[in-house]
C-alpha cells in the first residue's frame, strides 16, 4: 500500500494567476484545438457520448459550432449508423448520392419518405438513375389524393435547372439565384442524376464559417463502441457508415479489455479511422492506451456530474490532477488528451485546458437543452430534462445486450437526475467560448498551447473558494 504526499486537485481547488497580456480584444484570441492529429476543433468542446446528451440533432449543432458531437452506443448498430448518416447529410458540398424515388411511388409513401429523410426535396429517377423531375413539399403540400403516382405532380425534367458534374459552388449560387430556386440537381450529359446541390446547404455554410467538416465538406461525427467481442461488427457498420472518429467507450479504460479491444480494431481498420480511448486518471493509463494505438485518450475517473463510481468503489483521481499527470505523459507519447467530466463553468473549462488538455467532453452541462435528446418535463412549474449516468440502474437495465440481468445484480455507478431546461446548447457554448476567451487573455495567451505554457496554479483555501463567488449580497 501506497499513500500519494500530495492531495488530489479539482477545479474548485485552484485558481490561475493572471499575468501581464499582450492581448487587446477578446476577439485575437484563437481558440481552436487539436483533437486528433488531422482533426482541429475550432472551439475545444466535445458532448459525450451519453442517451441523454449526444443523438444526431446535438451532433450536428456541435459540429455547426466548431465543436464536435459523440453519437452514443446505447441504441442498434442500425440507428446508430443512421445517427452519423443524418450528421453527415445536414450539410453537404455537393451531395453525392441524392435521395430518388420512382415516378410510380404514391404522394402518400413520398410524403412518408420526407419525413423519414428529413428532406424538403426528392429527385425522382428511373431505375437507371435518370433524372425524370423534382418532387418537393409544396408540389405535395395541397394534394388531397395520396394514391396519385409522383409523376403526376413532380415539376418535370424539362422545367427543372440543371448543371454538369463539377459546377462549383460559387457558379451553383450564381444559378439558383437566377432560376429562384432551391435545388440544383447535377446531370451527366446522358441525364444520370451525379449530385445534388442545395440553396439551403449554401446558407449554411456560410452562417456557420468555422464549422467542423470534414474534406467533402460534410460535418465530422464521432460515434461511440463498447468492448464487447460484437462492438467490432459496430465499428465496422459505423467506419462504413464515414464517422469521423470512434470513441472506445469503457468505464474503466486502462483494462486488458479496452486494450485488446483498441489493438484488433487497429488491426482491422489501419489508420483508415482516428480512434480515441478511455477513460483513465494516470500517466500509466495513458502510456498503455497510446501504445496500443489510440489517437488521442480521455481523462477522467469519477469527475461526471451523474457518476458515483467513487462513492460506489472508492476508486477515481480528482480531475484536475489527473488531467496534469495525464497531459504530461501524453505530451511525451505525442497524443491529445480530451478532459471528460466535470465541466460547470467556463472557469472549469479554462482551467481543464490550461491543465494540458487539449479538448474536453461535456455531459451534464449539455443535458438540459433543446438539442440533447428526451423530454421536457414539469416539475412545480419549472421546466426540466432528465439526465442519467450510463451506468446508472435504468441505463443498465435498458441495454440491449442486457436484457437478460437480474436488476438486483446490477451495481449502478451512475444516477438519474434531472437539470433544468436551458434552452439551446448554442446559448451555453457561446457563454463557454466566451469565458474561455476572457480566461486566455487574462493568461496573456492568444492560443491554447500558449495558455497552457503561461498556466500558474495556485491552491485555494475554502475561504478563498468562497471569496471567489458573489458574497455578502442578496442574488436576484
Ligand atoms: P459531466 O460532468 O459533464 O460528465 O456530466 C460527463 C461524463 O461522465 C461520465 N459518465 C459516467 N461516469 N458513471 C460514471 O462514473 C456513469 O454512469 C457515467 N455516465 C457518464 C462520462 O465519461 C461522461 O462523458
């Protein structure tokens, strides 16, 4: 048995030291980060890869943000594949494999194949894949015949603007403006459907300048896999599926379980797919993960808002010290680390990263918003949205593969609870981003290594701890 001389750290333990800055304008600042080697986040945030945090509608406002969402694994292989293809499809350069229907297909299934798409829009094909017109939701909108065939109120192929493989974007812009419309379907100058351009595709990129897309410029994705001998079968349908990056998702990530699991799924898919594991709390956990290939590893054992893994095992590395021994180790094996849990502020935030961390994950803090999957619920006429641990009883009980447990076998390290609704994630991160901002200024730093190597710690009393927050004032 071993006793370490120094106490464990957290957030609340510390405050930075400001220094003298050459920063004039909150707005100099940079903020992106690395997540893994050939992945920069524009803002260093990633939502975790909970049921009650990360599902393809916060995914796709992450990415929209410069941050990156992780689809969570607590769902079939089939919708969690179909998670990621919505994220890839909300924004596309071109995109390449337009949804058709045939012109025999009823307004009924057509309106119902909408819906499932999401999509305001089809391009109706012949089974060669012709382009034999558009049917849009105003072209069904009125119809009072469902049993009508698509053909009948499709706008046909001989009013529809079209333009050659290749057009740019600048020259798509340039020809819906002119025609006043929404889609620029691409045709080959035998008439086979190549793509497909949209106004709205175009709107969005340029309201969301920093977004984090990948090189077809569709938004970047991670999705999460267990370690299960069956996760690989995950994996593959998810690879297949163009996320971006797998998180290998265990409690306990410094196992031979997590390390068998990352060493075959390098085996199987090369460098073909960036793969970040966790989670651990020491330089140990670190070295081992990166050794057996993963791209970047996630830091935090018992930090979550919603985890009692400490209290339930007595095992866990107060957060901040383990994001300081994680990130030393890290920058010796040349990997990111990613801070995952335990984030309520933008002071949290600053200091997660000032500590080494290059990007960190948030759960609870994103639960409550309009993004996050679940309800609203009433509570005494206040408004919330539940969040639960993923190890928590009902997540454990709700697991596919678990259907099987005794629920009196189950030891939950998480707990259900409930936040308050907060509106849209858009709203926190912006307050994140913008208190990280102001953090980095007062570190004189106008990027995150830059606030990493002018970072100063000092411990804190309980009485500085208090000090620190509004005191001896009545808070309206
Ligand atoms: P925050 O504080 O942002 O933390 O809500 C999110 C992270 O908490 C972890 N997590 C758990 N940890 N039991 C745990 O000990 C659980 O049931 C549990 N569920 C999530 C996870 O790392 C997440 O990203």
């Amino acid at each position: 048995m071993r006793v370490r001389k120094e106490p464990g750290l957290t957030f609340d333990d510390v405050l930075l030291i400001p220094r003298r800055s050459p920063v004039r304008s909150r707005r100099d600042v940079d903020t992106s980060s690395v997540l893994v080697e050939g992945i920069r986040l524009h803002i260093p945030i990633l939502s975790a890869n909970m049921d009650t945090v990360t599902e393809s509608e916060m995914a796709i406002t992450m990415a929209r943000l410069g941050g990156l969402g992780i689809i969570h694994r607590f769902m079939s292989i089939e919708r969690q594949v179909a998670e990621v293809a919505r994220v890839k499809r909300a924004e596309n350069l071109v995109v390449e494999n337009p949804y058709t229907i045939s012109p025999d297909t009823t307004v009924a299934e057509a309106r119902r194949l909408m819906e499932e798409w999401d999509s305001g829009g089809l391009l109706v094909s012949d089974a060669e894949g012709h382009l034999l017109g558009i049917l849009t939701t105003r072209d069904v909108l009125f119809e009072d015949d469902e049993t009508r065939p698509v053909r009948e109120v499709m706008t046909p192929r001989e009013r529809l603007v079209t333009a050659p493989p290749g057009t740019t974007l600048e020259e798509a812009r340039r020809i819906l403006h002119r025609a006043r419309v929404e889609k620029l379907p691409l045709v080959t100058d035998d008439n086979r459907i190549a793509g497909l351009i949209t106004a709205k595709d175009i709107v969005k990129r340029e309201r969301y300048p920093h977004a984090t897309k990948d090189q077809k410029g569709r938004l970047r994705v991670g999705a999460a896999i267990g370690v299960k001998a069956g996760e690989l079968e995950r994996a593959a349908a998810l690879v297949e599926a163009d996320a971006d990056v797998l998180v290998l998702d265990i409690a306990h990530g410094h196992s031979d379980n997590a390390i068998e699991m990352l060493r075959r799924l390098r085996r199987e898919f090369g460098d073909t797919v960036k793969i970040i594991a966790g989670n651990v709390a020491t330089a140990q956990g670190v070295y081992d993960l990166a050794e057996a290939g993963a791209d970047a590893v996630k830091v935090g054992v018992g930090p979550g808002s919603i985890c009692i893994t400490r209290v339930v095992t007595g095992f866990g590395v107060p957060q901040l010290s383990a994001i300081i021994e994680c990130a030393q180790a890290a920058r010796e094996v040349n990997v990111p680390i990613i801070a995952d849990g335990g984030i309520r502020t933008s002071g949290d935030l600053t200091k997660a990263l000032a500590a080494g961390a290059q990007t960190v994950m948030i759960g609870g803090l994103f639960a409550g918003t309009r993004e996050s999957p679940g309800f609203i619920v009433q509570r005494n006429g206040r408004r919330y949205k539940l969040v639960r641990g993923m190890a928590s009883l009902t997540a454990n009980m709700s697991r596919q593969d678990n259907v099987e447990l005794d629920p009196e076998q189950i030891v939950p390290e998480g707990v259900e609870a409930m936040v308050p609704y907060r509106g849209s994630v858009v709203e926190i991160v912006n307050q994140l981003v913008g208190g990280l901002r102001s953090g980095m200024s007062y570190a004189g730093a106008y990027t995150i290594p830059e606030l990493q190597d002018n970072a100063e710690f000092v411990p804190i009393t309980l009485a500085g701890l208090q000090e620190s927050k509004p005191h001896d004032v009545e808070l309206i």
